[in-house]
C-alpha cells in the first residue's frame, strides 16, 4: 500500500517556495555580477574559495565533491575548464595513486584576489544590508539547522 505524502501546510510551502525565489534571485544577481566584474563563473569563484581555504591551497577532488554536493563528472569537466584558463592544475593525490588533487596557481590566486572585493560587495549589498543584525543572526542560526539536519541524514 502506498504511503500518502505528508503535503506541506501553506505556512510550511510559503517558507519553502520564499527561500528558494530567494536563492534563485539572489544567486542570480551575484553570479552575473561576479562574471560581469571578475570574468569568472560562480562555479570558478566557488572551487577557488574552497583552495584558498585549505592551507596549502589544494584539495582532493573527492573532497570538493563532497564539500560541494557535485557530482563526479561535473568537478571533473569544472577543473577541466579552470585548467585551460589556468587557475588550478591537477595532480596525483600522494596517498592514493587512484586519486586527484586540485591545486591553485598563482593565476587563480590573483583572479580570486581580485574578484572578492566585488563579489562581497555584491553580497554586503543585496544580502547583508537589507538585514537587520538580529536578522542576520536569525538567519545564520536557521541556516546552521538545517545544514547539521542534512549532515546528520545523507540521502
């Protein structure tokens, strides 16, 4: 017998459909300001953010996957693309010859350098500003919630 699913109340689909529109526009927005401003895709400034975060600047591209929630082939065709342009290279992963790493290069060093400046403007004013600092902090908690419910149940 087929289990009914549990419909969402019109509060719950409200929350819902508002954070998506949300994210939809606002992602939008940036990612066309960040091509416009910096020649990079929201793909790119996101893989050199995750580098630059790592001490040495390289990580395992079974890692970024994770991190990410891409899938396989898609990291691999994105550092694909980053390689031709020159910001990372890709090499053996030392304690597993099956493995990759993902490096950054001083190209991708400076092309990330130069676009966070804009690209945290962008965030400051379409995102941060119109926020209240309790709001904010709502926010991230909410956030928080729900980012330890899904690390919690991995589909």
């Amino acid at each position: 017998m087929k289990e009914t699913p549990r419909w969402l109340t019109p509060a719950e689909r409200d929350g819902w459909r508002g954070l998506t529109r949300m994210w939809e526009r606002l992602s939008g927005r940036v990612a066309r300001h960040l091509q416009s401003e910096s020649s990079l895709s929201t793909a790119e400034y996101t893989v050199l953010v995750h580098l630059t975060d790592a001490p040495d600047g390289r990580r395992r591209t079974a890692d970024l996957v994770g991190s990410l929630e891409w899938e396989k082939s898609r990291m691999s065709h994105q550092v694909s693309r980053m390689m031709k342009r020159g910001l990372v290279v890709r090499e053996e992963c030392p304690q597993d010859g099956r493995g990759a790493v993902v490096v950054i290069t001083p190209a991708g060093r400076d092309a990330i350098a130069a676009a966070a400046p804009r690209h945290v403007e962008a965030v400051r004013r379409l995102f941060v500003d119109p926020l209240t600092p309790e709001q904010l902090r709502a926010f991230a908690r909410i956030a928080n919630r729900v980012l330890e419910q899904l690390d919690e149940r991995p589909m």
